[in-house]
C-alpha cells in the first residue's frame, strides 16, 4: 500500500541543481504564522480600547528585526491585528529576558511580579557599581552576608534541635503509654488471679464436706492434684459404700417383688 503523503522524491540520474532558477525576492521578506498572543495586553487605538488576553490565536506575519540582536540571537518582529477594530499591533521578542516586548499598537498590561524582579535587578547592578567605586561598602556587604549566613544557619540548627527534641518527647509518650498499658494489664490479672483464688477457697469452704441424706455421716472430698476425675464411689469410705450398697440392693429387691405382685412384709 502506498503512502498517503509521498516524502521522498525521485530524481533521475541527469538531474542538475545548478539548473534550477532562483526565486527573486526581498532580503527581508515576511511569512505569514500562526501563533498565540504571547501576553495579556491593552489595545488602545482611536476607536477601541479592547482586551487580548494570554493565549489568543492570530495570523501574524513575522520578521526579522535589521540591525538588532542579542549575543548573535535574532529578534523577530510579529504583526497582528486587534480582534476588534483591525488596528496593527506590533511586539518582538526579548531574548535578554526570555520574553516578548509591545512594540506598537498596543501596551502590556501590569503584572506586579515583572516590577518586582525589575526592582531587584536594578538594586543587584546598583550595589555592585557601588562596592567597585568603594571597597569598604563592599567588605561591608560582605560582613552582613555573612552575618545573614551565620544567621540562617543557627535558625536551621534550632529547628532541627527542636525537632529531634520533640521526636525524643514523642517516643517518651509512647513508651510511657506502653508502661501504663503493662501496668494496668499486670493490675488486672493480679486481681484476676485473687478472685480465683477467693473463689476456689469458697468453693473448698462448701464442698469440702459432704452430708448423705439418710445418714449422718460426713464424708470428706479429696481432689485429684493431676490425671482423670475421679468417680463418686472412689471419694467415699469403705464404711459408707457397704451402707449405700446394701440399702440400693433392699429398693431393688422392693421393686423386684413389687413387679412380680409379691406382698411385701413390713418390718
């Protein structure tokens, strides 16, 4: 499949540059872009005082300013017209401060931040004329720059004095919150283990001795220290197991002879 755009071209093996005829034209001729207002700016002309804010998009026509340049960079010059009354406005660009310049037809709105750097460049270049011509305003300059240094830098170790302090306190709380955690933990299992222990020594207190109904003797319940639980049977006398044996053989037996329709004597 071909190419949409064709980008390269065929020329036959007779082809001759030199034969090719040269388009006359101006030195300086101009070419027609498309670009956007670099800049908020004010057009003021007799018939309107319109806006053109930042980002507008006009065609322009561009070129180069004769005799002006900045360390061998070009400046270009760029011509529009207002969006209302079609004045020309010219502006070109400013490589010294990596900007554009209103030239003509129109005034560039005040934006405080540019003055201000203007301000401090003019301060800049004004203090270092005046420590050339006066070398002890200069080595004056040079004590209150290093007194602002020495100043900076005790700030910068206080802050951070007062930082590491604070991390220290930081970690003092969290451990003194961790020792009263323990200690309330260490509290309640103590008070724990005594209510286990009051508990078992009630416990021990009520059926430490036992009373069978129909007898009067008490049998005393020895607990087990390790192993299996112990049956009933192996926690009474040898006395009280005949007793309990010999009156659960006679309820037997009544039942027994009550079953069979056996009259039972009275004793």
């Amino acid at each position: 499949m071909s190419e949409r755009k064709v980008l390269n071209k065929y020329f036959p093996p007779d082809f001759d540059p030199d034969l090719i005829p040269r388009r006359s034209g101006p030195r300086n001729s101009q070419q027609v872009v498309r670009l956007m207002a670099p800049f908020s700016m004010q057009v003021r002309c007799n018939t309107c005082g319109e806006y053109i804010y930042k980002g507008k998009k006009f065609n322009a026509r561009k070129e180069t300013v004769d005799g002006e340049d900045y360390y061998g960079i070009k400046i270009f010059r760029f011509y529009i017209k207002c969006t209302l009354c079609s004045a020309e406005i010219t502006f070109k660009t400013d490589p010294k401060n990596t900007d554009y310049a209103a030239e003509h037809g129109a005034s560039r709105n005040f934006e405080p931040w540019r003055e201000e750097k203007a301000v401090e460049e003019e301060d800049r270049l004004a203090k270092l004329e005046e420590e050339e011509n006066n070398p002890m305003k200069a080595l004056e300059n040079r004590t209150i720059d290093s007194k602002r240094e020495m100043d900076r830098l005790d700030a910068l170790q206080d802050m951070r004095a007062r930082n590491a302090r604070n991390e220290r306190l930081a970690h003092s709380v969290d451990l003194l919150a961790t020792l009263e955690k323990e200690e309330l933990e260490t509290e309640e299992d103590v008070r724990t283990r005594q209510e286990e222990e009051e508990d078992e020594k009630i416990v021990q207190a009520v059926f430490s001795k036992v009373t069978l109904p129909g007898s009067a003797t008490s049998l005393t319940v020895k607990r087990k220290a390790d192993g299996e639980e112990p049956g009933l049977s192996s926690l009474l006398s040898d006395s009280t197991r005949s007793v309990i044996t010999s009156n659960m053989a006679e309820t037997y037996v009544r039942k027994k002879k009550k079953t069979l329709g056996i009259k039972i004597k009275k004793s």
